[in-house]
C-alpha cells in the first residue's frame, strides 16, 4: 500500500504530492490549476464576456459623455461670438479671392 503525502509549496503555492516510501514527486498542481479545478471554464469563461462587455460599455458612455459637454462648450463660444458679432456689428467685409485679383 503506497502512502503519499500532499505538501503545500512555500515557495511557489503549488500542491505537491510526495511518495513516503522514496520521497519522490508523484504530482504537482499550480496554484492556478488548482482555483480553477472546481469552477466550470465554460461559465467562467462566459462570466469573463459579460464583464467585458459591461466594462466596454462604461467605457462608452463615459467618452460619450465627455464629448457632449466638449461640444456643449463649443457650442456656447460659438453663441457668444454671434451675440458679439450682433452687438458690435461687422466693420469691413472680409477680402474674397476675387478681391485680390
């Protein structure tokens, strides 16, 4: 009857399964190997989309709302340089291309 002992790797958190007879390595687990053993991959995985696609999704809005206010405060410079013009009227009209010939 073989006995084997599971040790716990200070090093490199691995689960790691030793022989007692010999003191051989019979198996080794990575940690990662490890967490994910119990957890479907499948959901994981379709778990990890739909985070995704949440964060993209933030991510969206949060640029479309910074270019609304950006527009919102060109659209204001604008509206202030029309009521200026308005105000205080044209002096010249501007040169064309046809004024210089």
């Amino acid at each position: 009857m073989a006995k084997t002992f599971y040790v716990n790797c200070p090093c490199c958190r691995a689960l790691i399964e030793v022989a007692a007879e010999d003191g051989h390595v019979v198996n080794k687990w990575t940690p990662s190997e490890r967490e994910t053993s119990g957890i479907d991959k499948m959901s994981a995985a379709l778990q990890k989309i739909e985070d995704d696609k949440k964060k993209r999704a933030t991510l969206f809005d949060k640029t479309k709302a910074g270019l609304d206010e950006k527009k919102k405060k060109i659209d204001e410079a604008f509206k202030k340089e029309v009521e200026k013009v308005k105000k205080e009227g044209i002096g010249e009209k501007p040169l064309t291309p046809f004024d210089l010939d």
